[in-house]
C-alpha cells in the first residue's frame, strides 16, 4: 500500500470512526431529557441522574472488556455490535415509567452499547497515522461525541415538543442503531504497522513508548494510576455541567431555553477535543493538560455567579473547551506512553476513571441541587479536584520500557 493511498483510507476510515462518534453523543442530550423527565413525570433531580449516570459508569467499564475485543477481533464487528446496544437500550427506555426501568434500560444496556462503539473508533484511526498526527486525529474522532448535542439537543427538544417522552426515545434509538451499524461497515485497521521515526524530536510531547505494554504491564507503573486520577479528577466538573446544564440556565439564570447552552457547550466541546490534540501535538502531553486543568479550575470558581445569559454562554463555552480536551489528551498520552499494540484495552483501563467521574459529578449536582436548590458548592468541590489533578499531572512522567518489570 502505498503511503497517499494508505493516508486516503487512513482519513475514510477516521471519518467513519466521527460518525459513529456523531451518533454516540446522544449520551450528551441527557440533561434536555432529564429536564423533561423532572417536568413531566415529575421525577426528582436526582432520580432523573440516575441512568444517566450509570450509564456513564457501565460506559467506562465496557471499555476495558471491549477494548480487549477490539484488540482482538478487530473495529468493525465491535462497532457494530455497540450500536445494536445502544440503539436497543434507547429503544427499550421508550417503554419505561420509573427509574428503575430506565436504569437497565438506558443505564445498562445503553452504557454497554457506548462502551463496546467508543471503544473501537479511535486507536484503529490512530492506527493509520504516524506518530506526529496522534493528538490531531485522536481529537478529530472524538469531537463527534462532543459536537453531536449540536444537531440531538435541538432534535431532542423538538421531538419532545411534538411527541411524549416515550416516541422521543424510540426515534432516538432507531436512528442511533441503523446510522452506527452503517458506519461501522468502514472501519478496518490498516494492514501492517509502519516503523517511524520517534516523535517529540522537535517538541516537548514524550516520545512514543519503545515498546507495547500489555495491560497487566501498564497496570505495574506508576505512570497508569497517575494518569488514571488526574483523569478522574478533571471529568468530574464537564460531567456535572454536561447532565444539568438546562436546569442549571434555569436555576441560575431563569432560562427555559436551556437547550440551547447545551448546543453552545456542544459545540466548544468538540472544538476542544481537536484544539487540545493539535495543542498536545505542539507542546507536549502534560504542558496542555496542565494548561487545561487550571482553565476549568478557575472557570468552575467563578460558575456561581453566572447568573446572567451572556455569563452562562461565557462559561458553558470555558468548560466545553477545557472538558474537550481532555477526549484527545488523554489516549494520545496513552499511546505514547504505553504503545499502539493493546491501546484499546490501555486505554479502556485510564478511562474507567472518567468512568468514576460520571458517578460523582451528576449525583453530586443532583443531590446539592435538590437540598440547597442551587449548584454552588458542586462547583467549588469540582474547583478543588481540578486543582489537585493539575497537581498530580506536574508528576507524571512516560514510564520506563522495563518499569513493568520492576
């Protein structure tokens, strides 16, 4: 295969791999959902978090299990299988009335579905790529999950206008299942892996790791659970802001059009994913985290008091982009450090602490909204563990080849 025509098939294929991403993002219409479940079914904030949430937490757990499988089987039969799963848990949630319904249906079953679709898309377009282009591709792949609120946010809104919550969920699903089954058709790994050169020679990013660690290896580094923290540490205040952000514009700012700053948080978001790899790209891993980390520190401070539209605009904007990033710095890194080989269930593995985050950052904004009546102290709590995880990225490091062995 010959290099322009391996670049060709390389971009088909990451195109692919954003559509399915495009797809998956419906995860992130959840607050306009939610919204709706609190309003017309009358379901408290937190009740409302809930499959949202384990959603979340099944997401991040799948990722070990369906990383492993992509690495085995390959992207497009994983792909495949994540948007029947997706698609059937957005389908069975239409036949839902209570909480415990949707928790299996749109928890469980939907959050398998996102585990075993996310998991396949981006290190198999990585794959296609040299080294350089990590941060650039991996950013460009997942800023469909990021962009997606764009289009499913109104969509969502619309369709709750003209039909009940329950058809909502049943189109939802039908368009989810049929779109990434058709898009998954695409996705392949490129037939040999080329030898390039180290990158990082005219930068700071650490260069690619020498060899491929399995996952039990990685898991003997200290570099793993560094990563796995500060991961953890910085999802918390995007997931939060990601499943209340329409009752947030309504508690703050009395704004009932609070889709629409899902729409806006969407779209820096997937801004974000592609600034922060090209960022990573130019300045190395850590640099950018850190740059990102005190942003959203500093941003999360200040959200209690914006209580305005143009100050909640400013400040949905500040998070998507921060929050964005992270999707596109965090398997970059893990391809660095760790190799391409058995990124999929690397990966899967540093993201189960993004999974961690979507437990704690909803139910902590359900649960301080519904006794207080406002969000200020989840968002200085979030403040506080993005400061610590800025912290803990000052100490990570690219692990030594025989660390794992030590």
């Amino acid at each position: 295969m010959t290099e322009q025509h391996r670049n060709t098939r390389g971009w088909i294929v990451a195109m692919a791999a954003l559509g399915v991403n495009l797809l998956l993002g419906i995860l992130y219409s959840w607050s306009v959902l939610g919204k709706a479940l609190v309003s017309q079914w009358g379901w408290t904030h937190t009740q409302a978090s809930l499959p949202y949430t384990v959603c979340v937490a099944v997401f991040a757990l799948m990722m070990v299990f369906a990383g492993r499988a992509q690495d085995a089987f390959g992207p497009r039969i994983i792909a495949m299988l994540g948007g029947v799963l997706f698609g059937s848990g957005l389908i069975l949630s239409s036949f839902a009335k209570d909480p415990q319904w949707m928790i299996l249906s749109f928890g469980v079953l939907g959050g398998m579905g996102l585990g075993f679709g996310y998991s396949a898309v981006t290190p198999c377009a990585i794959k296609w790529f040299e080294p350089k282009r990590k941060g650039l591709i991996s950013g460009i792949v997942v800023s469909g999950v990021g962009l997606s609120p764009v289009y499913i946010a109104p969509l969502t809104a619309w369709l709750l206008k003209s039909k009940d919550i329950s058809e909502t969920f049943f189109i939802l699903g039908s368009l989810a299942m049929a779109a990434i089954v058709l898009f998954s058709l695409v996705l392949r790994n490129p037939p040999a892996q080329p030898t390039h050169a180290p990158a990082g020679t005219q930068n700071t990013s650490p260069a690619p790791s020498q060899r491929n660690f399995t996952w039990r290896e990685m898991l003997k580094t200290r570099s793993f659970y560094l990563l796995w923290v500060s991961y953890l540490l910085s999802a918390t205040a995007g997931l939060m802001l990601i499943g209340h952000m329409a009752n947030i514009a309504d508690v703050q700012a009395s704004w009932k059009a609070g889709f629409l700053l899902v729409v806006i948080l969407s779209v820096f978001n997937a801004l974000g994913r592609v600034l922060g790899g090209v960022l990573s790209d130019k300045t190395g891993r850590t640099r950018a985290m850190l740059l990102v980390f005190l942003i959203q520190a500093a941003n999360m401070a200040a959200f209690a008091w914006f209580t305005s539209i143009p100050l909640l605009i400013a400040g949905a904007a500040i998070a998507g982009l921060a929050y964005g990033a992270l999707f596109a710095l965090f398997p970059a890194t893990t391809a660095d450090y760790f190799g391409l080989k058995n990124m999929g269930v690397n990966y899967g593995l540093v993201f189960t602490g993004w999974g961690v985050a979507g437990i704690i950052g909803p139910i902590l904004g359900g649960i301080v909204a519904d006794s207080t009546g406002t969000y200020r102290i989840s968002f200085w709590v979030a403040a506080a563990m993005l400061l610590i995880g800025a912290a803990i990225i000052k100490l990570v490091k690219a692990p030594a080849s025989t660390e794992a062995h030590t």
